[in-house]
C-alpha cells in the first residue's frame, strides 16, 4: 500500500496527474521499473519507517509523503 501510494505522489510530481496517464505510464515497462526503483529508493532512505510500527503510524506516513513530495521538489 506504502509502496502503491508513493509512486502516485512520485508520478504527480513528475506531472503524470490524470488517471488515464498514469495508466498510461505504468504500460511502459522500462517506465514502470523505473518508477519502482525510484519510489524504493526514496522509502529505503528514509530509516524511521523501519522502526517499530513505522509503515502504521500515521505521524509517520504523513512524513513520509511530505519527504517524498520534497525529495521530489528539489528533483525537479
């Protein structure tokens, strides 16, 4: 689900927005491993989410999505 709702904000931040394009996008399978391994890298960076009930707390998931937004901000 983590994984899932990441790669959602990572493609919105890339500008793929609409939902038929992120379909779209993920038919593309260099595209979608690429987004996959982008998404994990960005998960496996962030330690606190492999603490006790990390991917359960929802202080924690809403860091998560900010440090995700951010990350992929300052991406460009």
């Amino acid at each position: 689900m983590h994984l899932l709702m990441s790669c959602d904000i990572v493609l919105e931040n890339h500008h793929v927005v609409a939902a038929e394009d992120k379909i779209n996008y993920m038919t593309d399978e260099v595209k979608a491993k690429e987004l996959f391994f982008e998404t994990i890298n960005i998960l496996h960076s962030e330690c606190y989410l492999f603490e006790k009930r990390g991917f359960y707390s929802n202080i924690k998931v809403e860091q998560l999505i900010k440090g995700i937004k951010k990350t992929c901000d300052g991406a460009g």
